[in-house]
C-alpha cells in the first residue's frame, strides 16, 4: 500500500539546542522555537533561560500557557479567585498549567539559572514580536539593574494593545514596578 498525505504547506523542521530566533525585552531573553509562521498561526512555542533573581511582572492574556521546566527551579506565582497570591516552585520536569486570565508570573529565586519552556498559542509572539529586539543567542545575558522605570511602564501600556494586561500599566511610577520584581525574585529557600 503507498502512503500519501494532502500536501503540507512547508516541510518538517528540526531545532537543535540554541537555535531559533533570540529576542530580549526588559530583562527577558527567550529563544522562539516554534512561531505561528512555522505552526499555521495556532501556537507557539519559546524556551527561556532564567538568570537568578530575575523574572516577569504579574500578567495575564486572554489565552492559557503551559510551561515545562527544563533545567533549575522556577517559582511561579498565581492570584486566586479570593485575589491572594499562590507559589508554586516547578524543578526539571514539571509543568505549569495557566488558565485563561489568570494573572500569573515567573521568577528565578535560585542562585543558579534555571529554563522552561513556554507553549501557548500563536497570538502570545505578536507582542514580543512588536517590542522584542532581536539579539544574537551567544551574546551575554546580563540582568539591567539601572532599567529605565519609566520603559517597564511604556511596554506595559503597550502590551495592553495586544490584549495582554499588566495591572502595574496604570501606576504613574515604574520604579514601583522595578521594585515590586526585585521583592519576587530574591533568592529564598522555599
């Protein structure tokens, strides 16, 4: 019997370790290894390396995303239905699952770099793709500490254009926001 399949729109692809298009934004450095143009515009898929004591500003998107820790630990924080915050620390191999609309954010409280993978689906790259600037993946990563307060507020107000709310966008301060990421991520031993 002959096999045959409908003709696919491009052929298979193959990522080794390090490969795909590396993009930083704030303090964030991810490697997409999966894009919409790459998956029919339904998912996406980034691996992330995170230096300790860095992380993400509480977030939320109207789409779920599910993360696999590869290497390290991460923390993940969650706000409840009853509006508390809840942390879960994932180790290598352990998955996150976010829901729809849940505020949730992730942060390096180690001393030693940890990475995860994110998969979501493909409307989570446009906004990286608006205001992440590409960088070469051998190229130094290195945590900001004198970040521009004012920019972390700036890509908040503009992540709400692509339905992604922050709810720091509407302080007057970023240095509030810059401290409240610096009080997450301290390294601790939960």
């Amino acid at each position: 019997m002959k096999m045959q399949s409908i003709a696919p729109s491009k052929p298979v692809r193959k990522l080794g370790h390090r490969e795909g298009k590396t993009v930083q934004i704030g303090n964030a450095r991810l490697t997409w290894k999966a894009t919409g143009e790459d998956t029919g515009y339904t998912t996406s898929l980034y691996e992330m390396d995170l230096l300790p004591e860095n992380g993400i500003p509480l977030h939320s998107h109207p789409y779920s995303e599910v993360f696999y820790v590869l290497q390290g630990r991460t923390d993940f924080v969650t706000v409840n239905d009853q509006g508390e915050e809840e942390w879960v620390r994932c180790a290598a191999g352990e998955t996150v699952i976010v829901p729809i609309n849940r505020l949730h954010a992730f942060h390096n409280r180690t001393e030693k770099p940890s990475r995860f993978l994110s998969f979501s689906v493909y409307y989570h790259q446009v906004l990286f793709d608006r205001l992440a600037q590409e960088v070469d993946v051998d190229s130094p990563q290195t945590v900001t500490t004198g970040a521009d307060p004012q920019e972390y507020i700036h890509l908040m107000q503009e992540a709400l254009k692509q339905d992604m709310y922050f709810p720091q966008a509407s302080l007057s301060n970023g240095r509030e926001v810059l401290q409240e990421l610096k009080d997450r991520t301290t390294v601790i031993g939960i």
